[in-house]
C-alpha cells in the first residue's frame, strides 16, 4: 500500500497500526492465546456464512439506526473493552470514546484501561458501559461499582470467561509493560516508532489507572497478570452475578457466554443483556467461532434477553451476518483498535464509517432496507459441526 493511498477496509487500518505502534502493543491486539486456533476461527467463521443476492425490491429509503440496551444507536454496533487502549494512542479510551459518542454508538470502557473512569467522564457526555471482573476484594468492586455509578455509567459488564488468564505466547516473548521498559529491544523498536514516541509524550496516563494504587506495583503487564491471578476470583458463579444485579439498578450485560445453558443461566440471574464471547479468541484456545455459538444461544435466550454478539467483526458484512443469525448488537474490538493505533480518534471514526458504510450497501445489495430484517439477509442457515 503506498502511504498515500486511501484507508478503505479496517484491514488498510490494521497495516497501518502494524507500521505505527510498537511491537508489544500491536502484538498485544492482534494476537490470540496458544495456537491462535479460535482467533482464527472467529473471523473464518464469518467469512464462511453466505448471503442472499436480492433484485428487484425497493431499496432507496435504508436505515441502520436502532436501539441497545434501550439506547438509541446510530447502528447496532458498540466498541467493546478493551485493556490498553491508552497505548495504542496516548489518552486512547478518551479519544475511542469521543469517537463513538460522535458517531452515536455505545463506548465500554475495561477495568485495566490506562484511562480511568473518571477520566473517560470528564470528556465525554454520552453515558458509556463499564466493564467489570469479579475481583476477591469486593470492597475495592463495590468502590470502583460506586464510581461507574458516580460517572453516570449506564451499562455495567461483567465478564465472565477470565476467571484466570489465557496465555499469550507473544505477550510473554514481548516483554509487554506499560510503559515498556528500557531495553535494548524495545529502544530499538521505539526508535523506528517516533510518531508514537511524540504523541505518547503529551500525556502523563501511561499506566492502568482504574486500579492502580489498589494493589502495590500493578503498573505493568507482567505484574498485571501476577494480580490477575492474585485478584480475580476463580469462584465467579451466578450467585455473584445475582449479588452484582442487587447492587447496580442500571442494565447489567453479562459476557463471554459461549453455551446456551449457560445463556439460560445468566437469563434467570436476571441480567438485561448477554455477549456471545470467546474474548476474541484471548482465552480459551480450541473454543469454537464466537459466530458458530451465535445460533443456538439466540434461540434459547432472545426471547428474554438481549443477545450481543463478538468476535472477528470487521466490517459491515461481517455484522449483518452477525445481526442476521440472531444478533440484536455486535461489538467490535481490534477493528477499532487498529483504527485508534493507525490514526487516534480519527483512526475509530473511519473504522466506524468504514463499518456503517459496508453494512448499508451490503443490505441494499441484500435488498434489505432495515437491520431488523437482517435474518433476511442469509442464503442459508450455516451448519455448524465445530
Ligand atoms: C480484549 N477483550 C477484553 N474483554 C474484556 O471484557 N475486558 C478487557 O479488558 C478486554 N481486553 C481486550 C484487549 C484486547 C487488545 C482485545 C483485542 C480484546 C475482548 C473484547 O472485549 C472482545 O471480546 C473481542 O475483542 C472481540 O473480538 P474482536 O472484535 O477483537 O475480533
């Protein structure tokens, strides 16, 4: 690709934040745990579904607008969490987020971002959703579920597949801390990487401010994933999830759902939402596509919860076809992250635009004129025999 040339996939975003952010941080986003089995097999999931060329209909008058968890959205796409973010750009959660609440779609800002909630708050006006990990020290949940609260955040996430942690082969090999450390291999890989060097020299948020300061030396990934391990409680049940819906009196999304016994379950905690999840293929390696649960896990809940889709999503395709098996929302997680890394806040909306522009004419070519009829949208049901 020349460097001039014009971005028009989230894949040219991807190339270009592969050029622009470190090593460690790219590889952080786009990488998968073990083998990368599932990673892979999320976006070849989607690209295996077909869908049904239509002629002759009407197509003129198209809307994508809609509504999540009682919001109205600009399309049925939110960005999804994501630890980190704040080092693919310098303020990165506060620019992601200023780009959703412009674009008109859901922002959920993680626990282990670099930006904290507060500081999300003070930059933005539409309420953004929060994500959560059960922790042991529940006076420390109850604090930082009291600040969401304080912030005006209207959605609460629980997820609930890192009850530990996935390993990540290059996370290790990388040596991945934030700020990264003075090697004499990151110092040589910054080096080829001024643009970031400068830009993250304008901000003093380069550590995990949500949760710094609640266990001594989490500043970096390496003790993160010790206090990972230390903090997370491997305990997680529906109990939990039920004593989190007494605590929080706004929607409360449970993620990282993969079964539909377990969708069930969450329904009958009494959760607003659920996220068809395998994390992105982060955690458990040999899981079957996110999309290839999608099926099954509608039919059993979405009668009585709403069902959220993740999982390889990477363009406008990829979210009808996602919408069409039974999806009410996608989130989108390294798309908008290569965007952020490649251009900043302008990085996400392109990646936005990208997206909404992919999944209209798509629907036009689909001869659907509304994302509701997106079931419309498939050839046939995919048989699944993962
Ligand atoms: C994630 N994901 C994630 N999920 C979560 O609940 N809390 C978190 O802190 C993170 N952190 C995180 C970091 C990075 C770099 C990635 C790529 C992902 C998972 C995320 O919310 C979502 O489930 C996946 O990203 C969806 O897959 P795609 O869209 O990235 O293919």
């Amino acid at each position: 690709m020349f460097p001039d040339a014009p971005i028009t996939s989230v894949e040219d975003l991807r190339r270009l934040a592969a050029r622009r952010v470190p090593r460690m941080f790219y590889d952080y986003v786009d990488c998968g745990s073990w083998t990368g089995a599932t990673y892979r097999a999320n976006e070849q999931g989607l690209a295996a579904i077909r869908l049904r060329q239509r002629v002759g209909i009407d197509i003129s008058r198209r809307s994508l607008s809609g509504r999540m968890l009682g919001e109205d959205v600009a399309m049925p796409v939110a960005l999804a969490p994501t630890g980190l973010a704040g080092m693919q750009w310098a303020d990165g959660e506060i620019l992601a987020a200023r780009a959703a609440e412009r674009f008109g779609v859901p922002f959920t800002l993680s626990t282990v971002s670099v930006c904290s909630i507060e500081d999300v708050a003070a930059h933005t006006s539409r309420p953004f959703w929060f994500q959560l990990y059960l922790m042991k020290d529940r006076a420390f949940m109850e604090r930082l579920v009291a600040r969401a609260h304080d912030a005006g955040c209207s959605a609460l996430v629980l997820t609930m597949d890192l009850p530990v942690q996935g390993q990540r082969h290059l996370d290790i090999k990388n040596g991945l801390s934030t700020p990264p450390r003075p090697t004499l291999r990151n110092l040589v890989n910054l080096a080829t990487k001024p643009r970031w060097c400068l830009n993250m020299a304008r901000t003093q948020r380069r550590t995990f401010r949500n949760i710094v300061g609640h266990v001594e030396g989490v500043s970096d990934a390496s003790s993160l994933a010790h206090w990972v391990s230390e903090q997370f409680d491997q305990t997680l049940s529906w109990e939990h999830v039920r004593w989190l819906r007494r605590l929080w009196d706004r929607k409360l999304i449970v993620k990282g759902i993969m079964d539909p016994e377990d969708a069930r379950a969450a329904a009958r905690a009494g959760v607003d939402a659920i996220v068809v999840s395998n994390h992105g293929g982060r955690q458990l390696d040999g899981a079957p596509s996110s999309i290839s649960a999608l099926p099954a896990i509608a039919e059993a809940v979405g009668a009585r919860t709403e069902v959220l889709f993740d999982g390889g999503v990477r363009s406008g395709q990829d979210v009808l076809k996602a919408l069409a098996l039974g999806a009410g929302g996608v989130l989108i997680g390294r798309a908008f992250l290569y965007g952020l890394g490649a251009m900043g806040e302008a990085g996400v909306t392109r990646c936005l635009e990208l997206i909404r522009r992919e999944l209209d004419l798509t629907m036009a070519l689909c001869g659907i004129t509304d994302t509701a009829d997106a079931a419309r949208a498939l050839l046939d049901a995919p048989a699944y025999s993962e």
